[in-house]
C-alpha cells in the first residue's frame, strides 16, 4: 500500500555518478519511490520546474555552478528544504549553508542511513506525517535513546529526567548532530522567540543539559562551545 512517504519527490545532484546510485538505491530501501537525478546545476533546475520535488539534495561542488549560488536561486522562489552534501569539512563552509537558505548539512564520506534519517525528519518539519512512520519513534544516537511519542531521554538505558524546555533543546541539537546551533536558532527553535534577551537563558539551559547528560559538565564532550558561533551536539560513528 503506498504511503505518504513513497509518495514525496525527492531531487538530488550531484556530479559524482556512484553517489547518485548509491542514495537512489538507498533511499527506495526506506520507502520513497520518486527519486529524481540531476549531475549540474542545469539539469536540476530544469527537473526543479517539473516535478517541483518535496526535498533537495544539493551537492556544493558541481561542473557548472557551485551549490551555494544554486539554494540561492531556489530560495528566491522556493522553501522546498534543502540538504546540502559536500566534500567540504569545515565549520565556515556549514555556516554559510545555513546562512544561504540550507536546511542540513552533510559531509562526504556520509552514512546512507543517517541520510535517509534526515531526510525523514525534515519532511516531518515540513508537514509529513505517516501514522505507521510516526509510531513509537526512538531515536539511537550513540549512547543516547529518544522516545519521542514518550518524551524520554535515555543514555546508555538509564532514564534522564528533562524539564520541557531542556528537553526541547536536547531533541532539537540531536536531530542535527555535529552541527553549530547557534543561540539565536536555538532561541527561535525552543523557545519561539528573537534571541535579543534570552542570552543568560539560554547558557542556563545548556548548563542545566550538560550537568544531567554529560560524565564531567565542566569538560563536556556531547554539548560543547564552539566560540563565537554557538553550540553544537557532538555524536561519533560507533
């Protein structure tokens, strides 16, 4: 029976033939059915206006026009979310994914299953929603377990007692694990609010998270400062 997951389009280009079959291979195994491919920036705009997917995935370093100007283009016309995948490690380059419209950011190597996964749960942000999808989801990041129709959060089996806005924050960092959150995403994320005023708010609550999540709160090594930018949720291949 065909599902509301078989049914989302989903594009990707990227100039690398073996990526290409690799997550169409990948991605069909999860469920989705409409995989769309594209090798340039050309041939993604043209199958852009066609099929008007529901998700990109968006490499950085195409032939013919580089990945960041090509979300530019899009988002002039489209909030389709957009899952940029790239060669590119450093933190700047991931800043500047966000900061041009990007909704994820992936780096090459990549695990196909935490792909998938992401791809998933942007499509929950953007409205999808499958009862069969969406029964008892737990997620497993390393030694932490999320049961989010519980609102439980359990590292290495051992229950941790969240408030609602600590757990909110924690969920949130973990769905974009590695990445730089800065305050103000966070503030807007959590708490649905401009960041102007929440400042000591916010470094409390990541106080309060580190003392129940972290071994030694005052040398994290899940919730760590990246200074200047903000924080960001470290998760470690297993």
């Amino acid at each position: 029976m065909e599902t509301s997951l078989s049914k989302k389009k989903i594009l990707i280009i990227d100039d690398e033939e073996d990526i290409l079959k690799l997550l169409s291979m990948v991605l069909k195994k999860e469920g989705f059915e409409n995989i769309y491919t594209a090798e340039d920036a050309e041939s993604g705009f043209d199958l852009l206006g066609r099929v008007n997917p529901d998700i990109i995935l968006l490499d950085i370093m195409l032939p013919d026009e580089e990945g960041y100007e090509v979300c530019k283009k899009i988002r002039k016309t489209s909030n389709v979310p957009i899952l940029f995948i790239s060669a590119k490690t450093e933190e700047i380059d991931r800043v500047l994914g966000f900061a041009l419209g990007g909704d994820d950011y992936i780096t090459k190597p990549f695990s196909t299953k935490e792909v998938a996964y992401r791809i998933k749960a942007q499509l929950r942000r953007s409205g999808y929603n499958d009862e069969e999808e969406n029964k008892n989801i737990v997620l497993n990041l390393g030694a932490f377990q999320i049961d989010e129709e519980k609102i439980e959060v359990r590292k290495n089996g051992e229950l941790i007692e969240l408030k609602p806005k600590e757990y909110k924050m924690f969920l949130y960092m973990a769905k974009h694990p590695n990445q730089i959150m800065s305050k103000e995403k966070l503030c807007s994320e959590v708490w649905g609010e401009d960041y102007i005023g929440f400042d000591n708010t916010i470094m409390v609550h990541i106080r309060r998270l580190r003392e129940k999540i972290e071994e030694d709160a005052s040398n994290p090594k899940y919730i760590v400062n990246v200074k200047g930018l903000g924080y960001k949720f470290v998760l470690k291949d297993e």
